[in-house]
C-alpha cells in the first residue's frame, strides 16, 4: 500500500512538473524553438508507463531536414533534457527518442547525435551512475535506462565501424551491395567489423529483467526497437562469417584464432537474445547453425596443421598462445581473397 501510495503521489507530482514545464517553455521560449521544447517536453513525460507520442517524435525528427543548426539545437535541447533530469521515465523517453534519430533521422540529425561517442563531449549520454530510487518500479527502470544507454553507445559505435547506420530493412539489392563491399575487405578489416558486431550482441544480452514491468508499453517499446536492431545484426554478421568460410583456406593462424574467439562470443549471446523476435526464425537459425559449423571447419587440433581444408588449432587451458610457434609466413599474413565469386 505504502508503495502504491507513494506511486501515486510521484505520478501527481510528475504530472504537474509536466505541465509547469510546458507553461514555463510557453512563456520564455522563442518563436522559433518553442515548438521543439514543447514537442520534447511532452514526448518525455513524467509518466512510467507511456512511450513518446509518435506525433511528438516525428515533428522531433522534422528538425533534421532544415539547416544544420536548426539540427543541433533539437540535438542540444534532448540532451539537455537526457542529462539533467533524475527521473527515469524522462530519461528512457529521451533514449527512445534517440534510438529513434538513430534508425529514422536525416542524415545532418544522425551526424549531429554521432560526435558524442567519438569525443566524450558535451552530448555523452553519461548514464552509468543513474538512479531513481524513489520506488521499486522506478528503481528498476534506473536499470533499463544504464542498459539502454550503453546499448544505444555500442549501436552508434558499430554503424561507425560499418560505415552506416544498422536499420530494420534493407532491399535485395542492398544487400548484395554489402556482400560485395565485404568481399572486397581485408581479413583484420572483416574481423574489426565481426567484433564490433559481437560487441553489439553482447551488449543486447545484457538487457535487464523486468520484475516489476511487466506489460509496461514503455518497456515493451524499447524491447521492440532493439529487437528491429538485433535482426540487422544478424543478417550482417551472417554475411561476414559466411565470408570467412569463403576464406578458410587462406586465413593465417593469428586470424582464425582471432575468428574462434569472436565465434565463441557470439555462441555464448545465443540463448538470451533468441527471445528477442519471433520474425525471420530462418535467418536466426541458420546464423546460429552457420557459426556452429565455422567452429567446427576451424576446428582444435594439432596446432597449424591443414587436413581437408580444415584449420586445427592448440587453445589448451594451460597453454598460452604468446609462445608456441607462431611464426607467420608473409604470404599467410596478406592473404584475403574472398572465394564468394570464384
């Protein structure tokens, strides 16, 4: 009861911080901002169970299509809004928003969200010491809002190591752009974009439970989006290891180590992402049924040993890979032509 009581009267209060909020931007704002702080102001309510209106986000997202510094100032006003408050329904509201810019913005809105993670400047989300303690819903969302930061980080981090932004939908022929793009990579290139993937995974993984959330829209709204996210992931990392397969036979020693452990990593997100969506069960399957197989054409076995077109190798428990034999040959150290279309 007392928690009950003490939700209620925390939902009164977020109510009036609302409208107090949207009065005091009313008054002071200039004409020219004033519908960008009213639109972000009730997008991103006090409220702990309701995500940003659509209509808000989209007049948000409206920002990115004039001048750069039309852009920047919608930038500048979320952050604002992202870092100086203590609540946790605001802050997960202001993350949906930038998840948003991520997979739907224009380009100069994208641009303008993408220096934070680079320079650690005035737009760093900042997120890992938030906490809401008044309840334990809001306690609770205090973890979802560190998660969904970091997570919102890492998506950022990787659309830079790829070269764009991870999206939900791609045509074929974008698709096959991005096969012959990858084709044309060189081995510690592929492997650089395969971690960042892994990285991005592992992250997903880390998504926190939800005691105390359940059948919140708010929650299910950012399960959805990373969910979006986590099918990208998959067609991408599906392309670069199905590359690597094309490659096996000339990948030197130091490389397929490297291709193990990020192999490994990625089998070890399996179980706590597949219940991320239910779509494309083929596509997930067969990532998972291709990575087991890449794990096995490598192999472990007698260290550099080649039979069969397999790669064997020593990853004994006492054994450290710094001072086996692990002199590499010129030609093994360049080697990266990709068999996709021999």
């Amino acid at each position: 009861m007392k928690h009950a009581a003490n939700l209620r009267l925390r939902d009164i209060i977020g109510l009036i911080k609302d409208k107090a909020s949207q009065s005091k931007a009313a008054i002071i704002s200039k004409p020219k901002t004033f519908s960008l702080k009213l639109s972000l102001l009730r997008a991103t309510t006090h409220d702990p169970f309701t995500p940003p209106n659509s209509k808000h986000i989209d007049t948000i997202l409206s920002y990115g299509h004039s001048s750069r510094a039309t852009a920047a100032a919608a930038i500048e006003a979320l952050m604002d809004r992202l870092q100086s408050t203590h609540d946790s329904s605001v802050a997960i509201k202001c993350l949906i928003i930038v998840h948003h810019i991520i997979k739907h913005g224009s380009f100069i809105l994208q641009d303008q969200l993408s220096v934070y993670p680079c320079t650690g400047g005035r737009n760093y989300l900042k997120l890992s010491s938030f906490r809401d303690n008044i309840t334990p819903l809001t306690w609770e969302l205090s973890s979802w809002v560190r998660w969904y930061g970091r997570y919102l980080e890492n998506l950022l981090s990787t659309s830079r190591t790829l070269g764009f932004i991870l999206c939900s939908t791609s045509s074929t022929s974008e698709k096959d752009k991005e096969e012959e793009k990858v084709s044309a990579l060189t081995n510690s290139d592929l492997l650089k974009e395969l971690d960042s993937l892994s990285n991005l995974m592992e992250e997903t993984s880390r998504r926190p439970g939800s005691l105390h959330l359940k059948d919140n829209e708010l929650v299910d709204q950012i399960i959805s989006l990373v969910g979006e996210d986590y099918l990208s992931s998959i067609n991408e990392i599906a392309v670069r290891v199905d590359e690597f397969n094309q490659r096996l036979s000339c990948l030197s020693f130091a490389d397929s180590v490297e291709l193990v452990c990020v192999l490994k990593r990625l089998e070890d997100c399996k179980d706590k992402v597949l219940a991320l969506s239910t779509r494309k069960k083929a596509l997930v399957e067969g990532l998972w049924c291709l990575i087991s197989e890449m794990k096995e054409k490598v192999g472990i076995g007698k260290q550099g040993d080649r039979e069969d077109g397999r790669l064997f190798l020593t990853m004994g428990r006492n054994e450290s890979a710094r001072f086996t034999d692990r002199v590499l040959s010129y030609g093994n150290s360049v080697m990266f032509s990709s068999l996709r279309f021999g």
